[in-house]
C-alpha cells in the first residue's frame, strides 16, 4: 500500500495540514500520525500549539495561513460559525477538507450534533474537495474521559439497554482521516467508520472487568434516570440534553451492524474492542 509519505510528496501537499481539536482524542492521534509520515501540521485547537477557538474569528487567520487542506470538528456551541471559517479557509488556499461528523447524524434533532450538520453542509457547498467520517462511538470514550471515572469507580450506568454498539477505536479513526487529508480518490465521500463487531454496552463493561481483574457493574438507567444523574454530577444542561439525545439515537439501532468504512479506505479490519481493552489493561486505566 503506498504511504501517507510518499502519497502527499506526489500530490503536491507541500503546504501544512491544519488540524483542529488537535488536542482531542482523533485530533492528536492524526497530528502524530501524520508527522511520523513526514507531513507539515497545523496543530490547532483552544490551548493547543496554534490556539485557534470558533468563538473568536481573530484566531482563524493564524491556523489557517499557507494549510493546503483541513480537518475540522466543528463545536456543538458554536454551528453559525462553520460556515463563514469554511469561506474563509477555501479563500485562505484550503483545497481539501476532511470533517468529523458520527453516525446517524442525519436522524438526530436539534439537541446534538449540530456542529457536525453544520460541518458538513459547509464542505459540501465550499467548491473544494471534501469528504466526511462518521464514526461510531469510540471505544477510548471508556479510557479517556466520558466513561473513565465511572469505570474506576466499578459503576456505569446508562439508558441504552440490550442494543448494540460497535465501538471503533480512534487510532483508526485517525489512521482514516490521514488517508483522506493525504491520498486522491476520497472526495465527495462519506466513510462511516466502526470496530469489527458489535458489543451491549453490558458486554463491554463485563470485558473490561475480566480483563483489568476488578468488579465493574454496569447499571441500566431509564432516560429521566440518565438525565438526573447527569445534573446531579454538574452537567450543564446543554450536555444533558446532548448525551440524552445521543443515547436516544442509539436506542433506534441505526448505529448497531458493523460497517466496513476503514478496510475501505485502509484495506485491512478494524481494530477489535479486545485488542484496545488489552491495550488499556497494560496501560493501567481501569486499575
């Protein structure tokens, strides 16, 4: 397979890759990724090595002066500005953009996701090449931050009863996202991404307590249960909303099969949800 190195020498991409959120959890995967390829980054992001913050367009020109193409995760709080940053990047010398959006985005309402419609819907329109990843939830949400502590402190509990999720795991993502800001052949494309097989949210806590050798319970909450204890924990209520309405997506099923967006673009399966469990067990994270 050729390498992402080799690939953007011959593509012409001799300017720098913006990359914002590139402290978040695909963002600084794809940052490393693409240096070790010898690809020029822009690391962007609110406290990254170029601050760069929706809510203030003063930050924008920085990230995007001489970047040839961009990965954007557009904010929830703040969709009315994706637009206007993507005219100013295509003005700016952007010619690709490859936006991170999830799965199902296209079905939720207004509580979630709408930095991603936003994202989106402004690459579409811009005149330059785009495509779209729509990942499923990653599995790193159990290691890193929204499901950690819990897991530490042996106790999940959420309103997604016995339907299935197969968790993808963002180095793959990430893997992905470099391919399609790198190699020709993506554009106009949107790659929904997932791990191999599908897993209850039971299941995955049940793996990680076998494999980290502690008890872990994972507990079934109705959605006003949910909702609660997401107050109760100091949630603001737009993340309340947010998380509740993710969950209500996944209670449709319409996340559940697996699909086959990263052998597609990286000729090879996804990585499994055991082998990341492995991974976090080595590096202590449910200890």
């Amino acid at each position: 397979m050729t390498t992402t190195r080799n690939t953007a020498e011959e593509n012409g991409a001799t300017g720098p890759v913006l990359v914002l959120g590139a402290t978040g959890k695909t963002g600084r995967r794809l940052v490393r990724r693409l240096r070790a390829d010898g690809v020029p980054v822009r690391a962007a992001s609110r406290s990254g090595e170029v601050r760069f913050d929706w809510a203030e367009p003063a930050t924008w020109a920085g990230a995007l002066a001489g970047a040839k193409a961009a990965y954007v995760i557009a904010s929830d709080e703040h969709p009315d500005a994706v637009a206007p940053f993507t005219e100013r990047a295509v003005a700016a010398g952007v010619g690709r953009f490859v936006v991170l959006s999830g799965r199902g985005i296209d079905l939720v309402g207004p509580d979630f996701g709408q930095g991603m419609v936003a994202a989106e819907r402004a690459v579409r329109g811009s005149g330059a090449r785009w495509s779209v990843l729509r990942p499923n939830n990653f599995a790193q949400n159990f290691d890193e931050d929204l499901w950690h502590r819990p897991l530490r402190d042996g106790r999940l509990a959420l309103p997604i009863g016995d339907v299935h999720e197969p968790f993808v795991d963002a180095d793959d993502v990430a893997e992905v996202a470099a391919a399609l800001l790198t190699r020709d052949g993506h554009d106009g494309q949107v790659y929904e991404l997932s791990g191999p097989r599908g897993l209850s949210f039971g299941e995955a806590v049940e793996r990680i307590g076998r494999a980290a050798g502690r008890p872990i319970t994972y507990v079934e909450l109705t959605p006003e249960e949910y909702e609660a204890d997401l107050r109760a924990s100091g949630r603001p209520e737009p993340a309340v909303k947010s998380l509740s309405a993710l969950f209500a997506l996944h209670r449709t099923g319409v996340t559940a099969a697996p699909v086959d967006g990263v052998r597609r673009v990286l000729g090879r399966e996804a990585a499994s949800f055991e082998a990341y469990v492995a991974r976090g067990v080595a590096a202590g994270a449910w200890s």
